[in-house]
C-alpha cells in the first residue's frame, strides 16, 4: 500500500503541490515511478533488447536500490512493536494539535469505510493468518468496527436522515453525535 502512495504521488505532484503538471514531465515522472515499484518488486525482471527504455535506464542501479528497500524494511521488523496505549496517546495528542481545525470526522470515516468495504475479505484473511493481529485481538476489533459501519448503514437506508453511507449527527442505537469535532 505505501508503494501506491508514493507512485501516484510521484506521478501526479499536482495533487499536493499546487502546480501545474507539464506533459514533458509526464513521461520523466513515469520512469521515476516505475523505477520506484522495480526496486520495491520481489520478482527478477529478465531485460533483453526489446525491453521498455524506462527499465533499461535505471537496470544497473536497481540492485542497489533494492538492497536500500531490504535493508528500510529489515529495520523496521527491528523495531520494537508500539504499544496500544502508546499508539491511542500518541493519536490522542495528534488530535488535540488539532482541536482548532475544524475536522469532519464523519466525512472522514465514511471515506476509510468506502476503503475497507472494498478489500474487507482480504483485509479480514490477513489478520486472521496473522499471529501478532490474534495476539492483539485485531480480528475481532476489525469485524466490530465493520458491524457498527454496517448498523450506521442500515440507520440511513432504513429512513435515518441523511443518504445511506453518508454519516450525519445519529448512529446506531440512538445516540447523538456530532459531525465536527
């Protein structure tokens, strides 16, 4: 998933940068990309004289720079796990930087749901393979999130105000809550 964050960042700086994006620069941004997801790629990619000028470009370095994709993610494993109460403090203190802003949180969980609702059975495989996620009960915390997703879905189809999968000022079971925080 990081990997498709940075190549479509790469490949469109426009949507963070308020720029325009030359067509000249397309072709360039690509390389860089494509670059990026072979160094980040498990799989030997075998160049011959027919292949893509963008893979031959970057073929003698790409080696190098699958070691650096190696050794970041060998450091990471290293790492010792983070906490949940050190990740809810950490969130908790992210939040209150914030507190002026004015924050649509339920615009915002509507848009991570649309996301889940997609590779939810994937999502839901993983963890449940995933030994580390039983030990922190991420299974279970996973499908109580999507059930309460799913009660606030049914509050709005079946004649909540607001429109279905758009989160308003109720949720299941009645109580009120507010769409800005």
């Amino acid at each position: 998933m990081p990997l498709r964050f940075w190549v479509n960042l790469i490949k469109n700086p426009h949507f963070v940068f308020d720029i325009q994006k030359p067509t000249k620069l397309e072709g360039c941004l690509s390389v860089v990309a494509q670059t990026l997801m072979d160094a980040c790629s498990t799989q030997e990619h075998q160049l011959t004289k027919d292949s893509p000028s963008s893979k031959l470009l970057f073929a003698k370095d790409i080696y190098q720079y699958r070691d650096w994709v190696d050794r970041y993610y060998a450091e990471i494993r290293q790492m010792p796990p983070i906490t949940d109460q050190d990740m809810n403090a950490l969130l908790a203190e992210e939040s209150r930087s914030h507190s002026r802003d004015r924050f649509h949180v339920f615009s915002a969980l509507n848009e991570l749901y649309k996301y889940l609702e997609q590779y939810k059975e994937s999502l839901r495989e993983e963890l449940d393979m995933n030994q580390f996620a039983i030990s922190q009960k991420l299974p279970q915390k996973f499908q109580d999130m999507l059930n309460t997703m799913e009660c606030i879905g049914e509050h709005y189809s079946n004649g909540g105000s607001g429109t279905i999968g758009n989160f308003g000022h109720r949720v299941c079971r009645g109580r009120p809550r507010e769409d800005r925080v």
